[in-house]
C-alpha cells in the first residue's frame, strides 16, 4: 500500500539535491547539516550532493539560490522524507 505524503512549506524535510561540478567544501560547511558527497566520473566530471534534514520550504530556496549563484547547474532536487515519516528511516539519504 501506497502512502501518501503532505508536504507543508514550514514543516522540516529531507532532500537529496545534486548540482553538476565541485562544490568546494567550504561551501559544504555552509550548507550543514546536510552531508556534501562529491563524484567525480572517468571524464573528471564531478556532481555534488547535499543530503540531509532542511529546516522548511524557505530554507531550501535559500540553499537553491546560494547554489545558482555559485554557477552550478542543478541537476536534482528530490524530497527524500517528509517529517511525518522520517523517524522510520533517518538514514535515509
């Protein structure tokens, strides 16, 4: 059976975001908590994803437009756990 969630604009989240290229990793201390993993192919093309709990709708634009003004193209942005549900599986991400 399929669950079906609310989203809420000032409820916590969990999102799994990844923009094409390096996101140094001082910017990945500005974007905690969420965890910043970067892959790098055989061709040396990178994507970075930051994963983890973001406060509500508001903070994630803000993180949005901080990654748009650092030039990195956004490739996804997906809502891992609603907060209803996010105790069944922290470690989701």
């Amino acid at each position: 059976m399929t669950t079906q969630h609310r989203f809420s604009l000032d409820q916590p989240a969990r999102y799994t975001i990844q923009v094409e290229g390096r996101l140094a990793v001082r910017w990945g201390e500005w974007f905690a908590p969420l965890t910043l993993t970067v892959v790098q192919d055989n061709d040396h093309h990178c994507v970075s994803t930051l994963c983890g709990t973001v406060a509500d709708q508001a903070a994630l634009q803000g993180m949005l437009r901080a990654l748009y003004s650092l030039g990195l193209p956004l490739l996804l942005v997906r809502c891992e756990r609603c907060r209803e549900d996010a105790s069944d599986n922290p470690s989701h991400c």
